[in-house]
C-alpha cells in the first residue's frame, strides 16, 4: 500500500503524528507537505493527494487541517475520489466497509494524536465489504458522469 498524505497549517501537527504511525506500520508514504507553519490554503495541499489517489498513483491519501471539513469538500471535487471526514474508530471502519472511501480527512483541533492513530490504524486495515455497495458506488461515480 502507497499512501499520500498532506495538511495545512492546522494540521502540520498531526499530519507528523501520522506519518510516525506510517513509518511504525512500515507503510510507504509521499508528503505533500507543508514544510512550516505559515498560513496556507487547503485546496493547494488537497488537491495534489486527490489527484494522486484518483490517479491510482496512491492506493489511499491522508489529509488533514484544522477540522478537516475543507480538505474533505476540496478533495472530493476530484473525480473518483471519496473522502470521508472521520473523527471516531466507528465511521473509519464502516467508511470502508460500506462507501470504500479512499481518502481520510481528519481535524487535529477536534480530536488528539492518540485518537487519530487508532483511525488510521483502522481505516487503512478495513477493506470494502462490496456486494450491495458495490452497487452504490457505482451509482456515486455515475453522478460524477
């Protein structure tokens, strides 16, 4: 599995965190950074994980910023993508089971690393259930066109 991850400045924090649980999980990882903690704009930092992910470049991509509320609306603009906002274990596990997101946006202001790891833990070892939501997704990606 190849994952790319990014934040914005609200997120650098826990996109570092992150990226630990990676390299512990000895699961390959692109940064897209940023490199400090000036002020940036989401899209710019969503955009390049969405893309690579819809691409298949990236199996999955990681974003994160203050709540992860824009990276989550930025990101889905790409065609193909389906990033789900998840701040508990619950919603990572069944947002692969059920709707087989392939991008996870996170708040590091609404929730702690600790938390944060588990869902990632989570969302990255849960496959897609398939069968009756197969058939949603595919409907998703018909709305899409």
């Amino acid at each position: 599995m190849k994952v790319a991850i990014s934040s914005d400045h609200g997120g650098n924090r826990l996109r570092k965190e992150i990226m630990d649980l990676l390299d512990e999980l000895n699961i390959e990882y692109e940064d897209f950074g940023p490199t400090s903690d000036d002020s940036v704009d989401y899209p710019d930092y969503a955009l390049p994980v969405a893309e690579g992910v819809a691409s298949g470049k990236f199996d999955r991509g990681i974003l994160i910023c203050g709540t992860g509320i824009g990276m989550s609306i930025a990101a889905n603009k790409v065609k193909g993508v389906r990033c789900a906002l998840v701040h508990d274990v619950y919603s990572a596990k069944m947002t692969r089971c059920h709707n087989d997101s392939n991008v996870l946006a996170m708040g590091e202001r609404v929730i702690g690393p600790g938390l944060a790891r588990e869902i990632v833990k989570t969302w990255l070892n849960t496959d897609f259930e398939g069968g009756r939501h197969e058939r949603r997704i595919n409907k998703i990606a018909e709305i899409e066109g």
